[in-house]
C-alpha cells in the first residue's frame, strides 16, 4: 500500500526539528557546579516544537542559584543553532520545585545517590 507524501507530519517535513533533537542538545548543557546535564538533573520540564521555534520550561535546583542565567542562555544558544530553528525561548519556571527524584537514573548514580 501506498501512503501519501504529500502532507508530511511536522517531524517528518524537512527543515524542522524535532523533540528528540532538542533534547538531545540540551543533554550538552551541564550544571556548573555539578557534573550533570540539566537533562540528568530533571531540570527540564517541557520541550515544544512548534514549527521553526522551541520553548523550553525549566528550572534551577534553588531559587537562588546565580548560574541560572547562563546555563538558560546556553541552552537557547544550543537550540538556536539547531538546523531549522530560528525562535528559541528558555523559560525559567519554579512550579513544581525541584527535587533530587526529578533526576534520571544515570543523574542518580553519578552522583552516588542510588
């Protein structure tokens, strides 16, 4: 059976990105003071691709974190120079709080936790 081509789904058209891209991306930006990416750390909460733009939800271990700004601004750097993105927004959110149980299993043993 043939499918029809013709009307490609917004991860198969050419030129977009997907999910999985940007969060792979965002597995290169790591913590400063830890030796995680954000991702094994659960501080990224959602990822949307709408088009040529993505929106990124995330957020910091503590309020008070002072290199919150930059590894947010690293990732929207990262993201931006993902092949079809031309709009990335980083979103530093603090609902829900952060917690060590947010982290991935790999998060989790490199930081001798589990």
């Amino acid at each position: 059976m043939n499918e029809d081509k013709s009307n490609p789904s917004p991860e198969e058209a050419p030129g977009v990105v997907s999910e999985e891209e940007v969060w792979d991306t965002l597995r290169l930006v790591f913590d400063p003071e830890l030796p995680l990416s954000i991702v094994d750390l659960g501080l990224v909460y959602d990822v949307r691709v709408e088009g040529k733009s993505v929106f990124v939800k995330m957020t910091l271990t503590m309020p008070g974190c002072v290199m919150g700004p930059s590894m947010a601004e690293d990732a929207q750097n990262r993201i931006l120079a993902l092949p079809g993105v031309e709009e990335a927004s980083v979103e530093i959110v603090w609902d829900p709080p952060w917690h060590q149980s947010m982290m991935t299993e790999e998060g989790r043993k490199r930081l001798g936790l589990d």
